[in-house]
C-alpha cells in the first residue's frame, strides 16, 4: 500500500453507525504513521472536520509530536547539518545568533508552536534596542534555514519566517576620504605603529583582513598587482586541547567578487618595498613575532588616529 502523504485522511461508517474519518499527521522516526481520529454521527459534519483539520496542517497549526525547542533544534541542526559545511566565521555568528538572541527569546517555545507572529516580535524587539540590519539578517538566515531543515525532516510544515518582513533600518551614509582629507590623515598616520598598512589600505582599497592575508606570492612586482583571495578571520577556538578561546586563520574570500586583481601605484609599492626590507617573514604585514596582526588592535589604533584628527 502507498505511504499516505500529510493531510490525507479516510472515512468510513462503523457498523454501530458512526461516521469515522482520520487524517495523516506524519510519521514517526520508524516510519510509523501518526494519524488523528475524528467521529460524527452525521457524515457531512465529520467531511467539515477533515477540511478544518487539514486546513490547520497546511497553515502549520498542528504537525506531528516533537519534543524539540526552538533552541535545541537550531543547535541540533547546526551540530549535524553545518559544522562541516560552512566557513568557520560563518558558523560562529550562527552559533552566536543562536546564544545571544534566539535561546533567550524565543529559544524555549516548541519547535512545532512556533508562529510568523513570535519571528515578527523578536524582530521588532531586536530593532527597538537598536540591533544593526546585519544582526538581525543574520538572525533571520538562522531561523530560516533551521526551519527549512524541519520542514524537511517532517517536523513542521511551515517555515514561520517565509511570512515574516524584517524591520527595516536606516542604511548608514558611507562617504569617501576628500583628497584634503587623505592628505591630512597620511600626515596624522606618522608614527603610529600601523603606519605602513594604513598607507597601502588607503592607495587600495584592500579590507583589513584581505591585507593581513597577504603573502608575498600574492604580490606581483612586474605587473603592479597584488592578488586578493583570502583573508584572515579570527574564529572560536574548538580544539580539544585550546588554551585560548579564538584563533585566528586565513580563510577564503567573502564571495567570488571578493577574488581580484588589485592595481598598485607606487605609493603602495613604495609601502611594500619597505615591508619586505623589513623582515623575512612569508606575510606581509606581520607581528613582530611573525605571526598575524590583531584586526581588533588595528582598528583601535585607527579611531584613535581618527580622534587625533577631529573626524
């Protein structure tokens, strides 16, 4: 006999004469079909009840029993559906939307209760207290691919975020140096210890964490490019035997428009000449010891420079 889909009932009279109707609810992880049972004396008001039911299954109101949370869900399918599959940054601000926002929120109401109207208050919440758009998108990409997951292990049958408009925000002006002002902040930038970088960042553009990423295979001294495909990203430490709590790593690039050709002109050639008279080390901008630079004391050091300013 065919596995009945969800939603799809039978009824029958019972020889007492009752009108007898059940519908499929799901199945078990035995392949056990779970079924609601429905009875009426009258056949039509019985048909009523299925289409309600069903009604109720296609909007996501019942599904089949879970003994999930919100929480142990989204952390179940991280454990077993994305730690091997995503960037490790990637499945950090995962993890971190899920201990930050969601356990706390909306974490402890059943996976199979969950509704657009709990998505939608958690985000309005979220943008009362002024979360950045990139927060709650990340948020949002959480819960919405954790659900599509239990939709597809026939957990719930409705994903509540497909339903659910973000709050908008306002996008933040981003305006670029004037040559007055590049002029100023190379002469400010003299004698802080990152120097160097700040120079070559200003004459190309690169991130942060492009450049501290840089090797010097990357740099082409003929052709006056520099390659750019990776970048470094500081990550939580999940070694069994780590004695700090991140690490950091070189990683891909953000997206495939991230990989490029990057020009350089001879301020940033100039920059870089220096860098590699200055040690033997394979990166280009190291430590003093030789090892990564720290995004975290880089952009410290460029807002103080900043504040030197006035800007």
């Amino acid at each position: 006999m065919p596995k009945r889909t969800n939603g799809e009932g039978t009824i029958y009279q019972q020889p007492d004469g009752l009108w007898r109707g059940e519908i499929t609810l799901g199945y078990d992880s035995n392949g056990k079909r779970i079924k609601k049972v429905f009875h009426s004396k009258d056949r039509e008001k019985l048909l009523k009840k299925l289409n309600d039911e069903r009604y109720k299954l296609n909007r996501n109101i019942i599904t089949q029993p879970s003994d999930y949370t919100v929480a142990e869900w989204v952390q179940f399918w991280l454990d077993n559906y994305k730690k091997n599959t995503l960037k490790s940054k990637t499945y950090d601000n995962y993890e971190y939307a899920l201990n930050v926002h969601i356990r706390e929120t909306i974490g402890g109401l059943k996976l199979n209760k969950i509704r657009t109207d709990s998505i939608r208050q958690l985000y309005n919440q979220m943008h009362k207290r002024s979360l950045s758009a990139s927060t709650i998108r990340i948020i949002h990409v959480t819960l919405s691919q954790a659900f599509e997951q239990a939709i597809k292990n026939e957990l719930i049958y409705v994903n509540p975020c497909k339903a659910t408009i973000r709050p908008k925000s306002e996008k933040k002006k981003v305006s670029a140096m004037t040559v007055q002002q590049q002029e100023a902040f190379l002469k400010g930038c003299k004698g802080y210890t990152f120097h160097n970088l700040f120079v070559f960042l200003l004459n190309t553009g690169l991130r942060v964490g492009e450049a501290l990423a840089l090797v010097w295979e990357d740099i082409d001294f003929v052709e006056k490019t520099i390659s750019v495909s990776k970048t470094v990203s500081v990550i939580v430490n999940r070694d069994e035997d780590a004695d700090t709590r991140q690490k950091t790593v070189i990683d891909t690039a953000k997206t495939s428009h991230s990989i490029r050709s990057v020009p350089l002109n001879k301020s940033a050639e100039k920059i870089l000449k220096q860098q590699r008279a200055n040690g033997e080390s394979g990166l280009v901008f190291p430590s003093k010891a030789e090892t990564f630079l720290m995004a975290r004391n880089i952009n410290r050091s460029f807002k103080d420079l900043l504040k030197a300013g006035g800007w």
